[in-house]
C-alpha cells in the first residue's frame, strides 16, 4: 500500500476553497493546500518555489513549509494565516473598500522592488499564452513581435494579484497563492491586476462593474504612487500583449467591454484589431 496514503488518515477540518485549491487546518498552526487534479506538477512546484522566494525577498506572504500528499491528492502545507481575503473584507467593510484597495496597491508597488531571481521569464509566458490562444495567426505574430521590443526586467510578478489571493490579517495584508508568479516587468503585472479586478472571475452584474471599474482605477493609482517612473511611463505599453494572453484562459464575463479595453489597447499600439 502506499506509504502516503496510509500515514494521511487526516486531512484536516475545511477551511476555504480557491479556483484550483482546498484548504484545511491541519492543526500547530498550519494548513494544507490540496490541488483539483487538473493543476499540473509544475504550477505546484512553482507556487513553493516562488512563496519562498518571495518571503525571502521581504515581501509579506506565508513561504511555503512542505510539498504534503494527502489521500493521492498533491499538497502543499503552509502556516495558517489568521483573518480573512480582501474580498470577504471589502463585503464586510464597505466604506472602507477605498483605504483597503489603496494598501494593496502600494503592496504590489513595493512587492516589484523584488527581483524575480530563478522564476520562468514572463515574455515567454505572455508570448506562449498568445501563440496559444485564439487571435489569428498574422496578428499573433505582430504581437509577439511588438512584445520583443518592450523593456527587459526582472522583478517579481505574482501574476494573480486579486482581491481573493490577498489575505487581511492582524500582522496586515499578506499575498498568497503564487502558482502563476514570473520574472518580468511590474506594468505587465499591474495591467493584469487591472484586468482581473474589471474582467475576472465573480458577480457581473451592472452596479458591481461600475464598482470593478472603478477598484481598477483606485488599484492602478496605488501602484503607480508605490512606483520608480521608469516603470510607470510603460503600462499602457504593455495593455494589449497582456490582454492578448489573457484571452486564452478567460471566462467569459463581461465580453463586450472585455473586446473594447483589448481593441482600444491594440489600436493604440499599432496593431492589428482582432476580427471578429
Ligand atoms: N495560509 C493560509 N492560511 C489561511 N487561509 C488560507 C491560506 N492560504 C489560503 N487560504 C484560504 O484559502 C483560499 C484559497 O487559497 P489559494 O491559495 O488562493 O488557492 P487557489 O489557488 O485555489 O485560489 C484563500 O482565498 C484563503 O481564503
Ligand atoms: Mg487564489
């Protein structure tokens, strides 16, 4: 019998569950992360790696401990960390949604100060994710192209920097879940913020948009207060090869304000619109 499987007879009690994720206390202050099985061995691998970097790097975050295997499923344990996402907190505490937004941004300004170190190079994410997705092909090449000819960097980009992997807790807000982290440039990372708060994942209805968009804008304001000039004058920038990527995985909330932002962002770059 597998070694794994017996010694596991304890998963824990349930906590919160994520897009690719379960999470239960498994007691002297830690907890269990355990993966659907369709994340792969190399986004686990990554989030330990880059937790531990990040931690390391002095940004606030809880490093992984262990890789843990529970019941055949794959885990990662962590310390457990007290308090709830910005999300539930932002539900909680809405008149407060601003000063909390404004935390997060300055969070992700100094979180660039990092270098990326060993992570995988963000412009051969975003130039994989594009060659993947759906645009045609003429315009794939112009973006992959246009993408070259943006600025190396090396920072540290979380790559899922939402409301939902930030976590209010006594010692202050901390970042978590790094499975989609990079080496790369910090407007990449803040236009996808953008993205994810206006186009992500969750309620789409017409009140809760006018509030994404205007979050977007709060987060964005954040970042750039938090950040060198040399790294602001780029996101616009980098708006339309981020968009681009984004298009492979995204879910289809809010499309036809989705398709304007990408269009605006290709036109003014230059380059071709996406037919449709
Ligand atoms: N170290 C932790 N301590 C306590 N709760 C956590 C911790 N890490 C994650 N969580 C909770 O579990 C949820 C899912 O975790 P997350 O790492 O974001 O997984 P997913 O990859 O599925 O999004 C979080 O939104 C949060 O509520
Ligand atoms: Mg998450």
């Amino acid at each position: 019998m597998d070694k794994r499987t017996t010694s596991a007879s304890n998963t824990g009690s349930y906590i919160a569950r994520g897009a690719s994720a379960e999470l239960f206390d498994v007691g002297n202050a830690q907890v269990l992360k355990l993966f659907r099985d369709s994340v792969s061995d190399e986004m686990i691998a990554r989030e330990i790696e880059a937790s531990i970097h990040a931690e390391t790097s002095g940004v606030p975050t809880a490093a992984a401990f262990a890789r843990q295997d529970r019941h055949g499923r794959r885990g990662i344990v962590y310390p457990r960390l007290e308090g709830a996402t910005v999300m539930d907190w932002v539900r909680r505490n809405p008149m407060r949604a601003g000063w909390a937004i404004d935390q997060m941004g300055a969070i992700h300004g100094a979180m660039h100060r990092a270098r990326g170190g060993t992570l995988r190079p963000l412009k051969q994410v975003l130039a994989t994710d594009i060659a993947y997705g759906p645009a045609p092909v003429p315009l794939q090449r112009a973006a992959i192209a246009y993408l070259e000819t943006l600025p190396d960097w090396d920072a540290l980009i979380h790559g899922d920097f939402h409301l939902g992997n930030i976590m209010m807790t006594p010692q202050g807000m901390k970042v978590i879940d790094w499975s989609k982290a990079a080496a790369g440039h910090p407007a990449a990372d803040a236009v996808r913020s953008e993205m994810l708060m206006r186009f992500g994942i969750g309620p789409a209805d017409w009140v809760t948009n006018l509030w994404r968009d205007w979050a977007a804008g709060r987060l964005r304001r954040g970042w750039l207060t938090a950040s060198p000039d040399m790294v602001v004058r780029d996101i616009d920038a980098w708006r339309p090869v981020v968009a681009l990527a984004w298009l492979r995985a995204r879910e289809a909330g809010r499309t036809p304000a989705f398709m304007r932002y990408l269009d605006r962002a290709l036109a003014q770059a230059g380059l071709p619109q996406l037919d449709r």
